[in-house]
C-alpha cells in the first residue's frame, strides 16, 4: 500500500464518475438575475466550493421543503430567515444564503428527520428498557434470578410436581416483574399454574394470575419454534424462548421488513458453529446469516445481534448491490489512493498548481512513477469501477463515515452487545470496516436507539468540528431515504 506523501487540504471523498446524467437546475442559462448560495453544497461533507454557486435542483428541493415545515418540536425559525429563503427560491436580485443560515436550514431539516426516526413496534422503546431481568418481590425482597438456596428453601413445602416446576415458573415470574408476594401466596400460586400447565388448555374465560402466567410460559415455549416457521430457519430450537420472542416480536410489528427478508431470500441459520466467536456473519454469495449459539445474552441484546446481520442482508445490500465492495475501499484505504492519485495529476497537469513545466526532469519521473503505481493498484482492487458504481445516497454516507471513523469512531455510537463487544469495541469495529459501520447504524435505526445519539450530535457545542455535526446530517439523510423504507415500507 503506497501511503500519501503530501498533506491533503480536505478529507478524501468519492465522486460520481461515468455516463449518469447530471442534474442541471432548469434556472442555469436563462436570462434574468443569478440566485447564489455561500458555502458547501447540501448534503456534502467536507466538499468545499468557491465562495458562491448557482443554486441547484436539490437545493432548490430542500429549501422548499424547509419553508414547508409547520412548527411541532421543531426549533422556532425566524421570519427574516423564512424571508430569505424564499427570495432565494424566488431568484430575487442579490438573494443570497450565508453558509450559517444554510446550516440553520439544514438543523432544522435534521431534526424533522430525526423526529420520524422512530423504530417500528418493540424496537421503539428498546432503548428505553432496561436489560436486566426485572425481578420478582418476595417478602420486600427483589429477587432478580433463581437460586438453589432458594429453590431448597420452596421445594420442601409443595407437592412433588410443583417442586419439579418450581425452577421453571420462578425464572417466568421474575422475567415477568409485575408480583409482589409473601411466600405463602407464592406456595399457592406455583401450585396452580402447576395444575394448569397440565391441562390441554387455559381456558379462554380464565384471567387469573395462574393462568396469566401460564400463556407467557406457553408462549414463550413456542417462541423458536414459531420464529423457525417464521423465517423457515435452521436450529431455531436452539434460541433460549425469550431470544426468539423477541425477534418474533419486531417482526410482528415491522411486517415490511419481514416481507423485504424474504423477498431478498435471506436464509437464517441459528447455533451456527461457522459464526462461533463473531455473533453473527452474513455470506451475501449465498444469502445465508448465521449466528452463533448466544446462550449468555439477554434478549434485548440478542435481538441487537440479529437487527445488525440483517443490516448486512438488507440496508448494505441496497446501497452496495450484489457485487462486493473492495476491501481497500471498505477500510478506507482506497478512498486515501483516490486522493493521492488526484495529487498527483495535479502536481503534473493542474494550472493551479506547480505545472509540468516547474518539475525537472527527475521530479517529473518520480511523479510519473508514483502515479502508475497508483493506478494499477486503484485497477487492481476494482476501486475506480466500484466508485462508478457507487449511487448519490451511498457515496453521501461514505463520506460522512470517512470523518466519523476518525479517533477510532469516538464520535459514533457504540452499544453493548455482549461479552468481548463492547461499547468502546463497537465504535472501533464500525471505524474499521465502512460495511460494519451500515449494519450497526441499521441496527442502532430499527431499534430506535439511534434518535438521541444524532439529536445530541447535531447540538452545537462549544469547541465542537463542525464536520461531526454535518456528517451525521448526512447519515441521517440517507437512513431516512434507504432504511426507513425498509423497515416501515
């Protein structure tokens, strides 16, 4: 790998090549006053233009869509900013927007965009719950898990096959967390569902306690099995019941999204031993997402692991295609090549800068030299061909995850998943590999996990980079066009 020999004045990006149409705003060319904006085009990170540029058709789009906004939690916005605004769209003389006012529009847009951010079903309020079981409260005491010296203590006073259920219906009532009891009511009640688990049945017209408990733990029971039909998968019996609830769970409540799995005919395979050690591994040549027998994680945890495979299987895949991204691209290497190659055409053709005719002979070789390598390795790699390939929403979240993964991805959000991921862990793992980094902001996405995350972001502080804030605008822009349709329809 050839490394940059020369600073770079702006952080490396990827630009559209090959035959796509450009836009062009039906304004440019015609007669009548020039309509200009100050700063960076929307939706870019780190791109810098000259101090003013006509305005463009999407441009032209957001503006519209800010003076569309009707207060709702939303930041007040002044009349003279409104005023200005308009006069822009209306291609008044002298009309201009400073790059502040710019950014003012494009908060506000965050933070509508923000506001739609919510996870469908149980995702939604996932970040809001608490991982730990809740517990069950007997004699004043929480009881957060079963215990032998407690199981001793109770199996002494009930009958033989309750004392055999009692390990069962203990660990259902502490998940379930709404019982205060004194031991005697709790004798009574292991009693009774114990007596009800024998039955063929629950009868519809019986809502006690006893029976309550009895559906969660037949329902429950039947979660893998029923999450196996569900997604036609392999081993589901190996999910401990409340795993497999969960995911049954959020793809009750995201019915698209289970209709956007199998329309793209992921196959799911669960204990797999070829993802021991990873959690999880998506084979996109076969369709196939695996994920490790997880019998330590609690199902909020599960359900994360699960969200971010199916990333892979699905956000990546509509952003990427088929074909795999380059690895040197998907670590970010490749996009440093990219700009070491437009270095040196420039250091040799560029009037702007030293010019041929500045360099002796042996500076020029040298140049020449590095250059070819560059090139073949760029052809090597496939990089210039995928960036082709790449599409407008997919070049916009590379590049905001080009400043993101900066100081080992301290600005991205990092969840616990489990033993040997965690938070801190995350954050380097999505710094490291830019098709991680779209599975976890998936995930972060389904969940809802994300909202807080980018509203905090997006709030300027003193001594903050700028590039931090626009970039999560631009990942919010582009998970709200690509993955809340797949998770919403």
């Amino acid at each position: 790998m050839l490394a940059p020999q020369r600073a770079l004045a702006s952080p490396p990006t990827l630009t559209r090549r090959g035959p796509e149409p450009v836009e062009v705003d039906p304004t440019v060319g015609q007669s009548g006053p020039s309509t200009t904006v100050s700063g960076p085009p929307t939706g870019t990170t780190g791109a810098q233009t000259g101090s003013d540029r006509v305005l463009g058709g999407r441009d032209r789009d957001v503006l519209r869509g800010f003076l569309a906004l009707r207060s709702g939690g939303l930041p007040a916005v002044s009349a003279s900013l409104r005023a200005v605004v308009q006069a822009v769209l209306d291609g008044s003389p002298g009309a201009e927007l400073s790059r502040e006012q710019l950014g003012a529009v494009r908060t506000v847009l965050a933070i509508r965009d923000v506001q739609r951010m919510t996870g469908p079903g149980v995702g939604g309020q996932l970040g809001q719950r608490s991982a730990s079981r809740p517990g069950l409260v007997l004699d004043g005491q929480t009881v957060r898990e079963s215990s032998e010296e407690l199981e001793d203590r109770l199996a002494g006073r009930l009958p033989e096959q309750a004392a055999l259920m009692l390990p069962t219906i203990l660990s259902a009532l502490i998940a379930t967390g709404t019982f205060a009891l004194r031991t005697e009511e709790l004798l009574k009640l292991v009693v009774e569902i114990t007596e009800k688990l024998a039955l063929p049945s629950v009868p519809p017209t019986d809502w006690s306690t006893a029976a309550t408990v009895v559906r969660r733990m037949t329902a429950e029971y039947e979660a893998p099995y029923q999450l196996q039909r569900t997604l036609n998968a392999k081993e589901a019996a190996a999910l401990l019941p409340g795993q497999a609830h969960a995911v049954n769970q959020f793809l009750k409540s995201a019915p698209s999204f289970l209709a956007v799995l199998r329309r793209n005919g992921v196959k799911f395979t669960f204990n797999a031993v070829a993802a021991k050690g990873l959690g999880g591994k998506y084979e996109a040549a076969t369709k196939e997402l695996q994920l490790e027998p997880l019998q330590d994680i609690d199902p909020a945890t599960f359900l994360r692991l699960f969200l971010h495979e199916t990333g892979h299987a699905t956000f990546q895949q509509d952003l990427l295609g088929p074909t795999p991204l380059p690895d040197s691209l998907n670590a970010g290497s490749g996009a440093t090549l990219l700009a070491r190659r437009a270095a040196l055409l420039q250091a040799l053709n560029d009037p702007t800068g030293p010019g041929a005719s500045l360099l002796g002979p042996q500076q020029r070789e040298s140049v020449e030299t590095e250059l070819a390598k560059v090139e073949s390795e760029l052809q090597a790699q496939g990089v210039l061909d995928a960036v082709n390939r790449l599409d407008e929403d997919t070049q916009q979240i590379y590049r905001a995850w080009q400043v993101l993964r900066e100081a080992d991805g301290a600005n991205l959000l990092g969840l616990d998943l489990g033993a040997g991921r965690s938070p801190a862990k995350r954050q380097t793992y999505q710094a490291g590999t830019f098709t991680e980094f779209l599975a976890e902001v998936f995930m972060q996405t389904a969940t809802g996990e994300i909202v807080s995350h980018i509203t905090a972001m997006l709030e300027p502080r003193d001594g903050d980079d700028p590039r931090v804030r626009n970039a999560w605008r631009d990942v919010l822009d582009v998970l709200a066009r690509r993955a809340m349709p797949l998770l919403k329809g």
